[in-house]
C-alpha cells in the first residue's frame, strides 16, 4: 500500500484525537459547575418557564402544609389580628404605597416577590406596612405614620457609619462644591484628591469613577478582554455582580450570557479549569459569597421550606482566595474583587486588607459616595488604560456623562477623610469579635426558648436561619416590622446593620427580634405536622405538575 493510502486514516485518527482533547475539557467544565441550578443558567431558564403561576385562596393560605384544624384556626386568628395592627399603625405609609403602585414598576415588582408566589396576592390584599419613610436619625428610620423602627435594610448596604453621618457628608461636600455646581466634563478639584485617597486605599495605580457599582464592574470587566485578548469571564455560583447581562446568566436575564461561565467557589475543578482553557479573560470575586458559598443571596420570596443554609468560615476562604490569586497570575488572568456591597465593612482597607490578598482589579460603590451613587474602579496601570500605544486606533472605550459629578466628588471626599478619623477607626477595632459575640447571644436566647429561628453572619450582614421544617418562615418578616424593626423586601434574607449600633441599640434589637419569634410560635406558623424539607419540595413540585397539567388542558 502506497504511503499516500494512509493520509485518510492519519487525518482521521487526527480528528478523533482533538474531540477527545475538546471532550474532556468540555466535561471537566461541566463537573466544575455547582450542580444546582444556580450552576447551569440554560436549565434554570428553561425551568422557570415551566413553572406555572398558580395561587391559594384563604382556606389554602393557612394549611398548604396540611396542619391541623385547631392550627389553622390560630393562624387564622393571628393573621387577622396582625393586618388589624397594620392596618391602624401604618395608614399613610400603606395608602402612599398603594397609591404610587401604579405607575412606579420597583414597587410591583418588590411587592409581589416579597413571600413564595402561591401566598403573594392573599398577602398583599391583608397585610402592607408601605414603602415610604419621612425621616432618619442614628440606627432608627421613621415613617409617614410616625413609627420609629430600629433599621436593618442598611440602605442595601450604602449605610454603614449610620444615617447622621451621610447627612453630614453630603451637606460637607456640596458646600464644598458649591462654586461650580453642576458643571460636567470638567473636574472640580476634589477629584484630585479622591484619586489619590483611593490610589493608597486600595493599593492600586489608577482610578475611574461611574455611576454605579454595576457600571464599575462592567467596565472592569471590558478592561480585563481588553488586554488579555479572552473572551470570557469566570464568576461563582449565586454571586451578585450588578444587573447585566454578562454576569446574570439564567433567571432575571432573557438573553443568554454566552462567554459566561458559572462556576463552583472552594473547588479543586474550578482551579483546574482556569488552569486549562485558554480564553478566560477575568475571575470575578465578591467577598460576600464567604457566607453562603455558590448560593443566590436569600430572600423569602424563594423560602418555601427550611432549606437555607449560610456559615462563614474566615480561614476557608482566605485560604481559597490565595489559591485563586495564585492560579490567576500563573495564567495570566485578571482577577476582580467586586468590594462594591462587602468593601468598607469588612476594613477600612477594604477585602483586600481583610484577607490578605491582592487583585489586579477592584470596584468599590455603595458607602463610598458619602451617601450619593457611585461606582469606582481601581486598578494596576496595564489593566486601566484605554489605549494602545502602538494602535492609537484601537481603544477600549467608557464614558459617562455624570461620571465625576461634582456633589458626587464632594460627599466622597467628605466620606474618605471621615474614614481616617480615630473615632472612624475605632468602630473597626474589634468588630469583626463584637458582632460574632451578638449573633451568639441572640442565638443562645432564641435556643433557651426553644424558638425554631437563628441567625448567621458575616460581620455587619447576616441572614435568617430556619432549623425546623416549616412552609411558612416567610411570615417572620411581618411579625418583625410590627415589632419596630425595618427590614427591606429581602425581609430577613439579609440584615444589614451599621457600624453606629451600639449595645443599648443592639439590645432593643434582639428583644424584638426574639418578641417576634415568639409571635410566630404562639400564632401556629411553626405548627405544622412534622415534616422534612425534602417532602417539603416535593409536595410544591407535585403542586406545580398538577396546575401546569391543569393549564395545559385548558
């Protein structure tokens, strides 16, 4: 046989060998992803459209868990007792809400997703404390009714030395500005300032300012294509990195985020994949995710049984953070601390200075506008630029309009010098200690009492925990707020407290917390038969086949 005979054979055998090479990188891919949907956006879509919107009626509402009569009958009375609480504590509040519902889109949206949607109408047409406040002052928020409310929404974490400080700032800082107003495009000389503020903060080279915490990330990530010529981005299962559609693969987003890839935190498979392929561009990190590794940030919009689950281990972390750092510069791939929600919290040096490691790339937002919107990112110098030397043509390209905005500028200022102040400085001392020994107490109470309720935390930001089997955790958020406690339409989800708590504050906040659970017990919620979350989730999955059959045959 002639030489030339083997050519098909070679070319074939040449083939074979490069899918091979393709198919296991496509499976070491695949056992990188969290295994929930969470991991795999194209599935969670395709699940979600599958599920069909069905609700319950009165007599559902109180025994979807199939409770007994007397338990339903005291749910029945407690429910019904509450919304008459409301109902004479809250009018103004409630009625502006309602009023505005119409024609403000976040309040439909907030207001639906606050409880599983099977119990959201019902809920709604009984049960509304409103979404308007009139005044703030220390730990405390009031309403249009004249309610004070210990405040534990932290302004979605924009709130972290306490309301009277941002107050100051932005009276500081627009004083400041005055002079120029609102003058764009030019800088008013603060700007100088807070660059070099910034600069020693975070350690970094260079700074840009946006709008928002969104928009920094954004255009960290742009910037990390940029110079490394990759295409894709690497973030972690349930992490939170901003609105767009890059980095909100699945639910939420309805179009695919393509050069995504959603990957497992604290995993062996994750390291191996950045080590292997070749078009990753940028890994993005957000130090909250420490709580609840490759889970979606909790609300009780999606708490249907017992199932959340949160714990933070701060050597854990530190020590996945330094193997992630260190793979990253091997491959030469960006890494990207997203510090918009978690920076300022953890130290005044950021989660750079918290855990002992340093990224190519950070973005800061939240807190840092003294009070105002903003988003910063700082960078090495060969990441930030725009341009290249060698082809002036070929430019990364980010503006904004009110980027820089001057009483922006001015309340930032006011902002970072606050934060080298001693009495600035000595609410970190010991905080990360003080805060474990009141999440310790609190739960050390909630047990004495046999309440079936706990609290985990990161810090300034914890979330609630439910250790006995129920359907209807969701409805603590409401014996909460009449209580005196202000929690946002996470409900408790997330608390977010500031650093100004002191322990007199503290302490009236776990009186309610614990006046509120006990609420719960005696009104029945936590009653149900004896259960499991498994057959929890089954008996919702059959509810759902039964209803999307129903309207299948409709």
């Amino acid at each position: 046989m002639q030489i030339g005979a083997f050519a098909p054979y070679a070319a074939g055998a040449g083939a074979l060998a490069a899918l091979l090479v393709k198919g296991r990188a496509r499976l070491a891919l695949s056992r990188a992803k969290h295994r929930s949907l969470t991991g795999h956006a194209r599935m969670a879509r395709r699940v979600a459209s599958l599920i069909p919107f069905y609700e319950y009626g009165e007599d559902r509402f109180f025994s979807s868990d199939g409770a007994s009569d007397d338990v339903v009958a005291r749910r029945r009375q407690g429910f019904h007792a509450l919304a008459g609480l409301y109902r004479a504590r809250f009018p103004r509040s409630a009625a502006m809400t309602e009023e505005a519902k119409a024609g403000l889109s976040d309040l439909q949206f907030t207001a639906a997703y606050r409880v599983p949607f099977q119990y959201s109408r019902y809920l709604r047409q009984h049960l509304s404390g409103g979404s308007f406040l009139a005044s703030s002052a220390g730990v405390t928020v009031t309403d249009l009714d004249g309610n004070t409310l210990y405040d534990l929404t932290g302004s979605y974490g924009v709130n972290l030395m306490g309301y009277d400080f941002y107050k100051d700032c932005i009276e500081e800082g627009a004083a400041r500005v005055r002079d120029l107003g609102p003058v764009l495009g030019a800088y008013h000389p603060v700007v100088a300032e807070n660059v070099a503020r910034l600069r020693a903060l975070s350690g970094m080279d260079e700074v840009s300012f946006h709008m928002s915490g969104t928009e920094a990330v954004m255009q960290a990530v742009r910037l990390a294509r940029y110079h490394t010529g990759r295409s894709h981005l690497v973030r972690f299962s349930g992490a939170y990195h901003g609105w767009w559609g890059d980095v909100q693969p699945g639910i939420g987003n309805p179009v695919p985020a393509d050069r995504t890839y959603t990957l497992s935190e604290m995993s062996e498979r994750t390291l191996h994949v950045l080590r292997t392929r070749g078009n990753i561009a940028c890994v993005l990190v957000n130090p909250l995710q420490a709580l609840h590794p490759n889970s979606g940030a909790p609300a009780d919009s999606s708490l249907a049984d017992s199932g959340r689950r949160a714990a933070y281990d701060r050597a854990a972390y530190t020590a996945w953070l330094k193997q992630l750092r260190q793979v990253c510069t091997e491959r030469g791939i960006a890494l990207i601390f997203d510090e918009v929600f978690m920076g300022f919290r953890l130290a005044p040096g950021g989660a750079q200075d918290y855990f002992g490691v340093r990224a190519d790339l950070v973005t800061y937002g939240k807190t840092l506008g003294g009070g105002l919107p903003i988003g910063a990112l700082c960078g090495k110098r060969e990441l930030m630029r725009r341009y290249r030397d060698s082809n002036p043509v070929d430019v990364c390209f980010a503006r904004g309009t009110f980027n820089s905005h001057p009483y922006v500028m001015g309340t930032m200022d006011a902002f970072l010098r606050r934060l080298e102040t001693p009495e600035v400085l000595s609410l970190y001392e010991g905080l990360e200690e003080r805060w474990d020994g009141r999440a310790a107490a609190l739960n050390a109470r909630l047990e004495a009492e046999g309440l079936p309720v706990r609290v985990a935390g990161m810090s300034t930001v914890w979330t609630v925990l439910y250790p006995r089997p129920s359907r209807y955790n969701w409805m603590l958020q409401y014996y909460l707020r009449a209580e005196g406690l202000a929690l946002s339409w996470v409900g408790t989800g997330r608390l977010i407290f500031s650093l100004n708590y002191g322990d007199a504050e503290f302490a009236a906040v776990a009186d309610r917390f614990v006046a509120a659970a006990r609420a719960m017990e005696r009104d029945g919620w936590w009653a149900g038969p004896e259960t499991t979350n498994k057959a929890i989730r089954r008996g919702i999955l059959r509810e759902m086949i039964r209803h999307r059959g129903g309207r299948a045959a409709a």
